[in-house]
C-alpha cells in the first residue's frame, strides 16, 4: 500500500472539474486520506518545487499555481503513485493519452506559456513523502 499526494491546480478548480477528479481516484479503489482548499503561496512552492527554482520557466509555475484556489490531498492504495501517475497523463496534454486528465481536461499552454494540466501528483514513493509532509506537515 501506498499513500500518493495529488493537487487539482486553479485550472481545474476554476472550471468545476474537481469532483470529476475525485470520482476518478475512488473509481480506481483508491481511500482518500486528506482533503482541502487552499491558496497557494511563494514559500510552500518554493518548498514543493525546489528542483526548478533556477529554471527560467518557474516563475510561470509560480505564476499559475497561485493564480487560484487549489485542492490538494492525499489518497492510499496499492501501487497509488504509478496508478495515479496514469491516470493523469504526461504533463503535456497534447501527448498525453485518451482517457486520462489531461487528455480530457487539460487546456495546454495558455496566452502566457501556461501549461494548464488541472492536476499534479507525485512521481515516486519518496516524492509523495516529502510532497505530503511540505502541503500537511507529516512525516
């Protein structure tokens, strides 16, 4: 079993698709854990996206995740992080398959170079660790 951390972005939030994600992770038998609203700010993306802080691109991320509220939880399961990981789709929704999020719901760059891909969850076990533990101060 394992326990994942996944973000419906402003994006998804703005245009009512939260719901639609959530019957998506209990379709797939996945509990969820924990579950809020809230507004993003510099120090916790900071935090969760310590990797690209240097990159030119990030302050475009900065930009869109605090453009809106979000809704960020966590869900358990059996091998909930790959599962999760698939149905979202790549980060890019024009490569992403039919089926998933992104496919169905993303929007793609926006007039700013956005990437609006409704939703984010963790790449690895250890990722969901400390992704959980920066968003609900755990672990």
């Amino acid at each position: 079993m394992q326990e994942t951390l996944f973000i419906v972005k402003p994006d998804g939030v703005k245009r009512g698709l939260v719901g639609e994600v959530l019957r998506r992770i209990e379709r797939r038998g996945f509990k969820l854990t924990r579950l809020e609203m809230r507004q993003a700010d510099k120090a916790i993306l900071a935090r969760h996206y310590e990797d690209l802080l240097e990159k030119p691109f990030y302050h475009q991320i900065e930009r869109y995740m605090m453009e809106g509220p979000l809704v960020v939880g966590t869900f358990y399961g059996p091998d909930a992080v790959k599962t999760w990981r698939k149905t979202m789709g790549v980060t890019n929704p024009a490569e992403a398959d039919m089926g998933t999020i992104r496919a169905d719901f993303a929007m793609g760059p926006d007039e700013n170079g956005d990437m609006r891909n409704v939703v984010h969850g963790s790449d690895s076990v250890e990722s969901a660790e400390r992704e959980i533990n920066i968003w609900f101060g755990e672990g």
